[in-house]
C-alpha cells in the first residue's frame, strides 16, 4: 500500500520542481545543460556479488543564479536560493553558480554464492534499490555544496532481480537462485549533504589538483559520516570537482564557467586520479535488513574505505572516466575486500 502511494506522489513531486527546469532563454536547453550516466559493475573486478551493479542517469539545470529575481519562480524558492548558500557566505552572487539535479538509479546486491536457493545465514542479503534523486549544487570556482534527497523503494518493487535476469540473459550468464529470500519491500529516504573544496596545485604542465570532501547522510537507507579526497594529474584539468561516482552526493562532474571541456579541438583534455572516501556507518538498510520487520541481517563493519584509480579525457563537450574501486569488507561475515568497475559518462550541452 506504502509503495502504490509512493508511485502517485512521484508525478506531483516532479510537477511541483519542473518550474525550476525551464529558466533557460530561447537560444539554449530549457530544462538540462548536462547529461550523465554512470555505471558500477563487479563484472570489471572479475567477480559477481556483493555490490554486482549501480546506475544512474541525471540531469543537470542551467545555472539558475541570474533568475534569483525572476517573477515566474515562487518567492520562496528566490528566497531559498539567497539564503542557501552554506560555505559561501560572503561570496558575491555573481561568484556563485546554482544548479538542480534530478536523478534515477538502480542498485544491486548479492550473495558469493548464485547457485543456492535457500537464505544463505552467513552472507549479504539479497537485496535492491530503486530511486529518485533531486539536488541542489551551490558552487564557485573552488567550493561546491550538494544537498541530496534520495526517495524509493527497497525489495522486490526495486525491480533488481528483474534487471539482473534480463543482463545475465543477454549475457548468458547464470542467473542467481535466492532473490526470494531478498529483503521485504520497504520506502526508502535519504538525505544526504556534502562539501567538497578544490585546492589548484600547479597551473602549468603537468597539471595538478587536489579535491578534498566531507559530509553526512541521514535515513533508514544508509546513516554515516564520510571524508576523503581526489588527487589529478594530467593536461587541462576540468573545471570540476572530480570524477562523479553512482553514490549519493557524488553527481559533481558538471562544468563551471569557462571548463576546458567546451574547446574546439577533438581532444580537450586527459589525465590521471586517485581517489579515497571512507565512512563511518551507523546503519545500512543493505547489511542491517528492513527498518520495520524482520529480515535477513549481517553483522555491519563501523567503518568501510573505497580507494578508486582511474583516468578521465575530455572530448568537445564530453567526459568520459574509468576508474577500478576496491572497497574494505563491509560486514563481520565477508571473507574478502570488494573490487568493482566504476564508467562515467557525461556530456554538456
């Protein structure tokens, strides 16, 4: 019943936001000025568990900052938008680029073993997760600020078990057996905020840069504290604030004023990164199953580390990056770390 109130909600709660996508003159997109798709996949690690698959597909709004006095916009929303601005306080308005982000993903997570249809006690439930995601970047040349909130469905209303069948098909790859032994239905919320600050290390060949960030997630889908940093090195860095991952706050790789990718060559850029995010959980709806009913649970470890490297070019307009994460054991139950593919493509009109 939650979940048929939830689907009826969702066009009210787009309705009531697309105002906010349709501010752009004539000459130029009305509603989305970049694309982005990513995708998560353990296939790249040589494996198929735990975390198998994340994607997600969003959309970027034209920087809203020179409609704070438009008469279309609701007074507070303009209200909002001037008072919302986090690390950025003193900063002149026309330092500061607004932006809003609507977003749908899929997540994915199984068990070591695809073969056995019973619960298997000792390992990671079966589990999915669909959603729809709406934020607001408040950003200047060094700072970005992200404010994220995440709404859908866990279980068999994620439609996971539907989406892995129909690629491991394609594939002909065998499917897993225990997907009725998933975690119940359950609506799904999480806000998330994040920090990120740019720190220019060298302006000349090779170019180099240093994005530090930090920030909270609240909700019965994930509750933790998260910190970490990206290191690049290359020729003609982005005007970013590094390479965008399918996790909540990390949609960070659209352009700023004047970004190389806009150049007129076919290559615009390529360089090389490291990148780090640890965090201190305090509940994985994942690893501690439902909120509200018994489920199948783990043992949840207090503090998980990705460590990513990869590289990234740029193209006219486009960013393509490719990173290999490797991930610490998330629960007390898991014999080995994680290791999966992380492909991000975007494209800026």
């Amino acid at each position: 019943m939650r979940s048929k109130k939830f689907i009826k909600l969702l066009p009210l709660v787009v309705i009531a936001l697309s105002p906010l996508f349709c501010l752009a003159d004539e000459a130029r997109p009305r509603f989305c000025d970049t694309l982005n798709l990513y995708l998560e996949n353990d296939l790249f690690g040589e494996t198929d568990r735990h975390y198998t698959n994340g994607i997600r597909f969003s959309c970027v709004s034209p920087d809203l900052s020179s409609y704070l006095d438009d008469p279309s916009l609701p007074a507070w929303v303009r209200q909002t938008n001037r008072k919302l601005r986090f690390f950025h306080g003193l900063k002149d308005d026309e330092a500061l680029q607004r932006n809003l982000v609507i977003s749908v993903g899929q997540l994915m997570f199984t068990p070591s073993d695809k073969h056995a249809s019973e619960l298997i006690e000792y390992d990671r439930p079966y589990a999915g997760y669909l959603y729809l995601g709406f934020a607001y970047h408040l950003r200047d040349a060094e700072q970005l600020d992200t404010l994220e909130m995440n709404v859908g469905m866990v279980g068999p209303h994620s439609l996971a078990e539907q989406s892995q069948n129909l690629i491991h098909d394609i594939r002909a790859i065998d499917k897993f057996q225990g997907w009725d032994n998933q975690l119940h239905n359950e609506l799904g919320l999480q806000l998330v905020y994040e920090h990120k600050h740019r720190f220019k290390l060298r302006q000349r060949w090779p170019h180099q840069d240093v994005i530090a960030h930090g920030g909270i997630s609240l909700g019965n889908v994930a509750s933790y504290l998260n910190a970490g940093g990206e290191y690049r090195i290359g020729w003609q860095l982005p005007e970013d604030f590094g390479t965008a991952a399918v996790r909540p706050g990390g949609d960070n790789s659209a352009p700023g004023r004047g970004d190389v990718r806009h150049c007129q060559r076919w290559i615009c850029g390529l360089h090389a990164f490291i990148s780090v995010d640890s965090r201190l959980v305090a509940r994985d709806i994942f690893l501690d199953g439902n909120s509200f009913e018994s489920s199948h649970s783990v043992d949840r470890r207090p503090l998980v580390a990705d460590a990513a490297i990869g590289f990234s070019f740029l193209l006219a307009g486009w960013k393509i990056s490719y990173a290999k994460v490797y991930r610490t054991r998330e629960f007390e139950e898991q014999q080995d770390p994680h290791q999966y593919g992380s492909l991000s493509v975007s494209y800026s009109f």
